[in-house]
C-alpha cells in the first residue's frame, strides 16, 4: 500500500491547474481594461495640453506687445489668414507699431484670431484648438485663459 502512494506521488504530473490558468487570464483581462482606456486618453490630454501652451504663448507676446505701444493698433496673422492649421510648425506673427513677434504653434492645433485687426488689449481672442478627436479648445484674451472656445 506505501509503495503504491510512493509510486503515484512520483508519477505525479506536475504543472498548473486549469482553474490556476484561468485565474491568471481574468487577472491579466481586468489590468487590460483598466490600463486601455488610461493611454488612450493621454493622446487627449497631450493635444489639450498643446492647445493650452500654443494659446498662452500667443496671448503673451500679445500682452507684452500691448506693453510696448499700448496707443498701436494690433495686427494679427497666421500662417495663410485667419486661421490656419499645421501638419508641421506654423508661426503666428503679432505686429503692433513697430513691433513684430512670431511664435511658434505645435503641430496638427488650428489658430483662430479674433478680431484678425484693430483689437484692443481688452478686445483680442485667440482660439488653439487641437486636431485630436474630442480634445478641448483653448482660448486666450484680455481678460485671461480658458476651455472652450470663447474668450
């Protein structure tokens, strides 16, 4: 009877069971659909992040060009008018008086300028919004920076 237990102990398979295996793959399933929808929204998160750079860089050298000459009028432009968007870096060029300023957008974010001439340091609004799908605009005016499209 002991040799017989002895024998089957020592013949004994040894490996995982299904019910282990199984355990593993739901654990690895649950980490893969916390962790999917996390990096996906981080492409979001990086276009707004752009858009929110690109609108308070603009809005800036606005700013600081209304320091300058604060009796010129302001002349903005983009890239082709208005509005452009850049497949690679596009310039936004602020010129008050004498003063002109170029800065630089990041990739793939649409500019809208408002009013395009004659704005005023309290009147002007610049609208960054990114090329990723359901990522917010930025805007950037006198009275400061916000989501969304107005200012």
């Amino acid at each position: 009877m002991i040799a017989r237990i002895r024998k089957s102990i020592d013949e004994k398979d040894r490996g995982f069971t299904l019910i282990e295996l199984l355990v593993v793959m739901i654990i690895i399933g649950i980490l893969a659909a916390i962790a999917i929808p996390v990096f996906l929204n981080q492409r979001k998160k990086a276009a707004e992040t752009s858009a929110k750079s690109d609108a308070t860089n603009i809005s800036k050298d606005i700013a600081a060009a209304f320091v300058d000459n604060p009796n010129a009028a302001l002349d903005l432009s983009i890239a082709n008018g208005a509005n452009a968007t850049g497949t690679a870096t596009i310039t936004a060029t602020i010129t008050m008086g004498t003063e002109t300023t170029s800065v630089k957008v990041g990739p793939g974010n649409t500019v809208t300028l408002a009013p395009a001439t004659g704005a005023t340091s309290t009147t002007y609004c610049v609208t960054v919004t990114p090329a990723e799908a359901g990522a917010s605009a930025w805007s950037a005016g006198g009275n400061g920076i916000k989501k969304g499209t107005t200012c």
